[in-house]
C-alpha cells in the first residue's frame, strides 16, 4: 500500500501502525468513531499519561490504550476456545508525537492468536478482527 509521505503505515510483528495528520485530542476520537464503525465497543480507557503522573511523578507524552471490543468476535472466539479471554480485548493506542500528531497503533490479532492458539476457528476471528482494525487506523490516518 503506498501511502503519502506524511503518513507512515507499516505492520510489525505485533502491531499495526498508523501516523496521521490528526492532532491527539481529534485522533482519539476519531479512533473511538472508526473502532465503532467496525463493530468495536471501547471497553476501557487507561490513560498512561496520567498515571505515571500520579504513580511516578513523571511527564509522559499524551498516551491512551483503548480496550476494544467487537461483541460477536468475542463469543465467536470464546465458544471456539473459553480461555481466549486471557487475550481480550483487543487494544489500540492512540498516542502524541513529538510534532504534537498523533499515533495510532492495534494490536495484531493474528500474531497474538496465531502463535498462541492452536484452533482454526479462532485464527478466523484473528483474521476477521485484524482486517476491521486495519480499516479502522486507515480511516484515522486518513483523518476523514
């Protein structure tokens, strides 16, 4: 996929990330819009700036990991394999850069499922789950 200059795309072994043109605070919620859109719910907010803020008593860059949640992807992989919870819910973080954009990552369930679970009908789920996420960091970074 070739992308503008401004904006990286790639895939790592456990993550798919995006840079976008968007500004954290419109990232983030673009991130919840476009996660919702392909059938995610955002479980969980964990605010990391703020609490090594209050545990630590360091600066941290603007850094949020989302829990995401797409409720029939879940049962699908739960009735396949009732101990998939340990690897729910699938995450993304939205996090600013230095230049004051922002950042959106996902964690690849492909990778995560695929090296950890023997289960045909679970690599589906990860599969299916991968490509509504990478659609999702598409459409943020596109920032429409």
């Amino acid at each position: 996929m070739n992308a503008p200059s401004d904006i990286r795309m790639r895939k790592t072994l456990y993550g798919i990330y995006r840079e976008t043109r968007l500004p954290y605070e419109e990232a983030l919620e673009r991130a919840k819009e476009e996660l919702q859109k392909e059938g995610f719910g955002v479980l969980t907010e964990i605010d990391v700036k703020e609490i090594l803020k209050k545990k630590l008593g360091v600066d941290f860059p603007r850094y949020m990991i989302l829990g995401a949640c797409n409720p029939p992807l879940a049962y699908r992989a739960l009735t396949g394999e009732p101990d998939i919870g340990l690897l729910l819910p699938c995450n993304v973080v939205v996090h600013e850069a230095a230049d004051g954009r922002a950042h959106v990552t996902a964690l690849r369930p492909t990778a995560v499922f695929g090296r950890l679970v023997e289960n045909p009908a679970i690599a589906e789920v990860a599969e299916d789950a991968e490509e509504r996420l990478t659609r999702a960091l598409d459409a943020i970074s596109r920032g429409k």
